[in-house]
C-alpha cells in the first residue's frame, strides 16, 4: 500500500494535486491512502518551503509544482515497486 501526503494550505495547486493522485490511482487501480496536511509545522517538518508538496512512502517527490498525470503515474508506480522488493 502506498501512503501518499498531499502537503498544502488548501490553494488551486494543492487541490488539483489531490484530485490528480486520486484519478491516478483509481485508473491504476493502486493500493494507496491520501492524507491533506494543511498543518504548517508539519509541513515544515518535510522541508518544504513551497507548495504543494507530494510525500510518498515518507520521502518528499515534489514540491511548489503540479507534476503531470504522466509524471505522478511513474512516481507511484515505481514508489509501489520499491515498496515490494
């Protein structure tokens, strides 16, 4: 299972993230929990200084930027292959 964070204050790019890692996930039919974090300590926490910022699996993949649907597709993908090895 992947654990995905989608990091940001509740802004345009930090929305269509979450919209965009969950159609990701449903056309792949991925195994994954999203969790929004909007605290700002905890997102400082990640060494992010722009958002929004995308954790997966505990380790930071993006930051002050939205990936395209291609990109974030390869992201999880190979996150999940590692996850199983």
């Amino acid at each position: 299972m992947l654990d995905i964070k989608v990091l940001g204050s509740g802004c345009a790019n930090c929305i269509n993230l979450e919209k965009l890692c969950r159609e990701v996930i449903s056309e792949n039919q991925l195994d994954a929990a999203i969790e929004k974090v909007t605290d700002f300590q905890e997102i400082m926490s990640y060494g992010i200084l722009s958002t929004p910022g995308l954790v997966v699996n505990g380790k930071v993949v993006l930051s002050g930027k939205l990936p395209t649907k291609s990109t974030l597709t390869n992201w999880l993908m190979n996150s999940l292959a590692e996850k199983n090895n």
